[in-house]
C-alpha cells in the first residue's frame, strides 16, 4: 500500500460556531476513509460517507443548525468548515501533486472534476436536476456546496454531469468524483512546493 512520503501528520480540526450552527470538522488526509457524519441533514450525510470512503479522507462532522428553518445555512457552513480543515491540513502544500482529476460513472450518470489546489478560489459548476429536494437536502445546495468549498480551500474546482437522468445518481458522483480528484491532488509525489512562484 503506497504511504505518504510526507513524515508530517497531515490532520486538521476546525470549529465554527454562529447564531444559525455550531459545527467542529476533523480530519485526516492519510486516513482509510474512517468517517462519523451527523450534519442533521440525512442525505449530505450520505454524500459525506461517499466522500471519506472514496477519498481515503478520515472524516468527523458535527453540526447542530438551525434546519427548522432550512437546510441551507447547515450545509453552506459545512462547506466552509470542511475548506478550512482540508486547508490547514495542507499545511505549507510542500511535495503534492496539486492537480487532481476523474471521470466517475454510476449507472446512467457519469461525472467529470478536475481540481488545483493552487491558492486561487473558483467553482465552475455544470448540473441541472429534476428533484428540487432528497429527504430534506435541496438539491440547488449541491452546487452551493461546492462553491463554498472553494472559497475556503483556495482551490479550482470544476464539476460537470456529463450523462444522467437520475438526480440521486447524479449528485452522489459528482461527490465522489470529487473524492477521487481531492485524493489525487493531496498525494505527496515529491519534496518541492508545486508551483514556479514558490508558494499555493
């Protein structure tokens, strides 16, 4: 099994705390895809698993938000929280190969995402779907999701449904290409800051 040739622990907690939720995320990027989700909204937590499983991310979430409301101020901070973490466990990005990208399929659905994490924050998302919501999570977050990520992760991240009907099928690849880019793009192939300025 290929390890780190990064000896650091690149591991990260991050809490966040506001009058809509109260969220700590912890997590580990040479894990095995270990993870604990409670985000009070069942479906994110279902991407969320997808996601550890398929990136080899350790991954805890707790957020207690105010979803009597809605569910969107839960899973934009979420996003943020989970940024954040992934952010500072990157640490100075020293040896990555920072560039990830997959092509995951999933019966008729079929998702595309290439990622840098560079330093620069930006989200091109192309999804549509015909569900506005699955169990409680509106499925316009998806995309809002992904943008706040960005934001605090500083990184490109590019989502595309290429093929698919099914809006379930849909969303849960576009969080597992994700998983597999982040997994690729956070893999320590050298000992040099990948990039000609010196800094990302």
């Amino acid at each position: 099994m290929p390890q780190n040739k990064n000896s650091r622990v690149r591991s990260a907690k991050v809490q966040r705390k506001t009058a809509e939720t109260d969220i700590s995320i912890e997590l580990n990027l040479d894990g095995s895809g270990r993870h604990s989700i409670d985000s009070g909204v069942v479906f994110l937590d279902h991407m969320l698993a997808n996601f550890s499983k398929h990136s080899g991310i350790d991954l805890t979430v707790s957020c207690k938000g105010d979803t009597e409301v809605d569910d969107h101020h839960s899973v934009e901070d979420i996003a943020l929280v989970m940024g954040s973490a992934i952010q500072e466990a990157l640490q100075d990005k020293k040896g990555i190969q920072r560039y990830g990208w997959a092509i995951i399929p999933m019966d008729e659905a079929l998702t595309r995402c290439a990622l840098d994490i560079g330093g620069r924050s930006f989200c091109v998302f192309k999804a549509s779907f015909s569900r506005q919501e699955i169990n409680g999570f509106s499925t316009e977050l998806v995309e809002h999701f992904f943008i706040s990520l960005s934001r605090t992760m500083h990184a490109n991240i590019h989502l595309a449904v290429l093929e698919g009907n099914n809006t379930h099928h849909k969303i849960e690849t576009l969080f597992k290409a994700f998983a597999y880019a982040l997994k690729q793009a956070v893999t320590v192939t050298g000992t040099d800051i990948p990039s000609t300025k010196g800094v990302v």
